[in-house]
C-alpha cells in the first residue's frame, strides 16, 4: 500500500487560496496566489509526475503562472522533478523564467517535502539545477500552533527554505502560511485563507489550463522542454 503524504496532499482537485502580502518599505502590495492539484501527469525523467498548478492573481488578472512537477514514493517521499514560470501583463504573454526539468541538462530532483520529517535532521535537496543555487530546506520546528485567517491550527510543521524563508504545512491540509526569516529588506508573507475540493468541471478546466501552460513550454523553453514527453490527463 502507497502511504499518502499527510504534509503535502496531491490529490487532484485540491485547491488551496492564499493571501500575499509584500511589504516594500511603508508599503503594502496585495495579491492572491491559488494552488490547485490537478489530474494531469507526464512522465519526467522515467518518472510519473503530477502537474500543480500555482496562478499569482494581482487586481484580478493573473500576473504569473507556474507548474511544479510533483511525485510522491512508495514511502510517502514527495519529490520535486520540474518548474515552469510565465509572467503576464494586462493579460498578455511577457516571459518564462525557472524551467527545468530532471534528467535534463544536468539538472536532477530533489524533496519537496519528507514522508516523515522530524527537526534536528540534516539539510536536504530540493532541486539541483546547473546554473543555480543549490535549493536546499530543513525542518524548523514541528508541533507548533499557527493561526491564518482560514483558521488555527495545531500540530504544525515548519520548514526553512534556502535559510531565508519559513513555509508552515499543517497535516492533510499542505501550506498555510510563509514567513520571511530575516529582518528589514523587502519582505513577503502569505496566509491561507481557503481551501476547496473542486467539482469535476472546476478541475476539468484548471487541468486544461495546466495542459495548455506545459504544451506553451515546449515553445518558450525549448531546451528543456522540447525533448519531454507530452502531459496527458489520468481521468
């Protein structure tokens, strides 16, 4: 039997809306960021991945898309195997930016998030990707109590990402908040604030969307992504 991971559910159809926070100086710049698991696989360096898909939405108008390619082991393990980044304005098309892939130009995967992290152990790999810092994150604490607007809850996991940034997960739920682990600078925080099982045509059109921004890649990315197998839909 698969074990599913408690911290990081991909279950398709799964959506979870956070409210962004940038604070640049004395000021305050909104934005939400929507993450939905969609039911969407393709094959990453021999390896089955599911597409989620992250939409950034800035004054209602989605400002920046990307998909993580995501893979869960046998032990519960989630593995990060792929990114792939478009930037927009007033709807249009503007760049890519962080495409690789594993297997591909070097670049190998990493953890996206332990079966059963525990702190005091050693910092692990999230990605290597040639040409870039080594993204690396560790177990922070474990336990906590952390209240977003959504809710409270007990029981929660913390991990530091590259020593700069906390992520905070909650069990069977995924993240509900990130902090900055550093003083003064330009500094971004997130908070959940809800989350939703979206019925069969919800996930039927933010999969098409997912589809779309993968086929989109082979153009943009070619390098990367011009050699890969297609996405396809398991339903």
């Amino acid at each position: 039997m698969i074990k599913a991971n408690a911290w990081l559910p991909l279950t398709p159809g799964y959506q979870s809306v956070r409210d962004g926070t940038l604070f640049r100086g004395h000021r305050e710049l909104h934005h939400r960021l929507r993450t939905t698991v969609t039911d969407v696989a393709k094959r990453v360096d021999g390896v089955r991945t599911v597409l989620v898909l992250d939409q950034d939405i800035d004054a209602g108008e989605i400002a920046e898309q990307s998909l993580d390619y995501l893979a869960q082991d046998r032990h519960g393990n989630v593995w990060y195997l792929g990114s792939y980044t478009e930037s927009y304005e007033g709807g249009q098309f503007v760049n890519a930016s962080d495409a690789w892939l594993a297997g591909v130009r070097g670049a190998t995967p990493g953890v996206a998030m332990m079966a059963d992290p525990k702190p005091g152990t050693a910092p692990y790999p999230q990605a290597r990707i040639p040409g870039h810092e080594l993204l690396t994150a560790e177990v922070a604490k474990l336990g906590v109590r952390k209240c977003v607007p959504f809710r409270c809850f007990a029981d929660v996991l913390a991990i530091l990402e590259a020593g700069t940034e906390l992520k905070y997960y909650a069990t069977g739920v995924g993240p509900i908040a990130t902090e900055p682990n550093y003083s003064g600078g330009e500094q971004e925080k997130e908070a959940l604030v809800n989350l939703v099982q979206l019925t069969p045509q919800g996930l039927a059109e933010a999969s098409q969307e997912a589809l779309q921004l993968d086929e989109h890649a082979r153009g943009t990315a070619k390098a990367v992504f011009a050699g890969s197998a297609p996405a396809r839909r398991t339903r």
